[in-house]
C-alpha cells in the first residue's frame, strides 16, 4: 500500500514539473472558486478533440484550391496538424494509462496537463490571428504593396504563422500567470480533468455584434459615411462628386452586409446563445478552422466597407482575397449618379 502511494505521488509530481499547480482536491476551498473552470471526463474531452479534427480537415479539403494565397490558409493547416497531433498522443497516453515517449514517463496527469497547455496557447491566440490577417486582407485589397511571387508570399505566411505558435508557446511558459490545476489522485483512478472557458471568443464576439449593429444602426439612419476632410469650400462639382463617394461607401457597406450576413446569420444566431449560456467554450475546442473561415469572411466584409474600392469594384480591378463561403462580388452605384 506504501509503495502504490509512493507512485501515485511521483506520477502526479511530474506531470506539474513545469509548474507548480493548485491541487484540487474535495476539501480544497479553493477548488471551486477558479475562474473559468470546468470538470471534463477524459473520453469527452477525446471525443470532442476528434470531431474538431473532422471539422478542421474537412474545411481545409474545402478550401484546397486557394487556401496557400492567404495567411489565414496557412494558419489553418498548421491549426488542424496541431489538432491532429494532440488528440492522437492523448488517446495513446489515456488508452495506455502509462507510456514511454522520447524517453519521458507519460500517464493520465500528462492528458490533463497538455489539455490545459495547449489550451491556453490556443487563448493567447485569438487576437493575434484576427490582428495579421486583418492586415494580410488589406494589404490585398488595397494594394499597399506589390504584388508578391507565390513562392515569396508563401515563405512570408509561414514565417509569420511560425513565428505566432512560437511567441504564444514561450508567452504561456514564460510570461503569462497561468496555473494548470490537476488533481491528486492516482493516474490509473483519474477519469476526469479541469478545464478552462475561452473569454477570448465572447470578446470577438462582442466587438462582432458591435461592429454589425452599429453599421445596421447607420445604414438604417441614413447617417452619411465619409472621412473627415477638414474645414474647406467645396465647387458645385466636387459637392457632387463628394455625394457621389458618400453614396458609394453606403452602398459597398449595405451589399457587404447583406452577403455576410446571407451566409453566417444562423452562425451568428449560435454565438449568440453561447453568450447567453454560463458553460462557455472550452479553450482545447474555441480555436478551429470552421471559426477562422468565419473571422475571414468577417474581416474581408470589414476591409471592403473600410477601403471602399467602389471604382475598382465596378471594373473588376479590385483584388479579392479567396472565401469559399462568400461571393464578394459587389457592384458600384457611383459612377452612374454623376
């Protein structure tokens, strides 16, 4: 009995090596009280793993013809190889109970543990997903920049997507104040894990609504949408012309809206019952490919409302980044009121 305490010690040891962790346990005050936190058995927390890599496949094959011409893509791919990888090694270390890999003692701590780390990382990179391919969008439609050889653009994007994974790896190891939470039970008795919402998701989904509301708000007071010029004195003429741009604008905003919203309303309909339920999502499950198709539609709408390419648009100038989800073919009005 001494013996069989001696190792279910060492096994709970080093799987929080990394850290040290807050042991639930059921006299444990504190247990409770983490934020964001939840209880999962390791068989769910596997079945959801796989269905999310069904879904991320799937999306990818979707969009095998273009999926290369846009960070986005690239990102996509190594979401899904990443995915992959974790459930595998996760159904091999809970099937097993103990195992060998590369030299290290692997047991059911260990699922919890990469659960939780990974997890976070997926957290830490919501934002600067959203953030680069925003960017990577209107440097395309714009056309800020030259255009780039396919083999150039394609070492930029895996560059850049390296680069994300590493950054968020080493800011969750060595920077971020998170605490994996296990429990203190044998590896061979564990059946379950703690883990954590995603806030990240409801934030983009909350600055969304924003974002849809306010252009439904404006769109639906005819409030005029131009930039600021300044205090000047306008001719007949450049009065028309202005009229004419601020026509345009509302007219790429409204066509924006309605393709994005003829494709994602009952997407949006779900995300707005997530923020109405307590559960949340969990963090291993909040960053997928079916989710980047959607902040890629999203950004791509936003690009075009922002930048307006109304005369490009109308001689079918204007670079487009791909979306197998929505037709962005919008037509200008502008040239035919002057």
């Amino acid at each position: 009995m001494t013996a069989f305490r001696q190792e279910t010690a060492t096994e709970a040891n080093s799987a929080m090596a990394l850290w040290e962790p807050r042991e639930e346990t059921a006299t444990d005050p504190t247990a409770n009280t983490i934020p964001y936190a939840m209880n999962m058995s390791i068989p769910s927390i596997l079945l959801g793993l796989g269905l999310k890599c069904l879904l991320n496949w799937g999306m990818v094959a979707l969009q095998r013809s273009h999926i290369w011409r846009t960070f986005i893509g690239f990102f996509s791919v190594s979401l899904a190889l990443a995915d992959t990888a974790l459930t595998l090694t996760l159904t091999a270390i809970h099937l097993q109970g103990d195992c060998f890999l590369l030299g290290l003692h692997l047991s059911r701590h260990h699922v919890c543990l990469l659960v939780q780390i990974v997890g976070e990382i997926y957290s830490v990179l919501q934002w600067p997903v959203v953030a680069v391919a925003g960017v990577d969008h209107y440097c395309t439609v714009s056309q800020r920049l030259q255009p780039v050889p396919i083999r150039n653009r394609t070492a930029i994007c895996s560059f850049l997507t390296g680069l994300l994974w590493n950054v968020a790896f080493l800011y969750v190891f060595l920077l971020s104040d998170f605490i994996p939470v296990l429990e203190d039970q044998s590896p061979y008795l564990l059946r379950q894990c703690s883990v954590f919402h995603m806030p990240q998701i409801l934030q983009v989904a909350m600055v969304l609504f924003l974002t849809v509301g306010c252009a439904l708000l404006i769109l639906h007071a005819g409030c005029p949408i131009h930039s600021y010029r300044g205090p000047q004195y306008l001719s007949l003429k450049d009065q028309t012309i202005d009229q004419s741009v601020t026509q345009s604008r509302r007219d790429i905003v409204h066509q924006a809206l309605r393709i994005f919203l003829n494709t994602w309303a009952l997407f949006l309909v779900f995300l707005a019952v997530l923020l109405l339920l307590p559960a949340g999502i969990p963090t291993y499950l909040g960053l997928n490919v079916p989710w980047l198709c959607f902040l890629n539609s999203l950004l791509i709408g936003v690009v075009l409302c922002a930048i307006c390419p109304a005369s490009q648009l109308a001689q079918g100038l204007a670079a487009l980044p791909p979306d197998s989800f929505c037709n962005w073919r919008l037509s200008s009005t502008a040239e035919h009121r002057i």
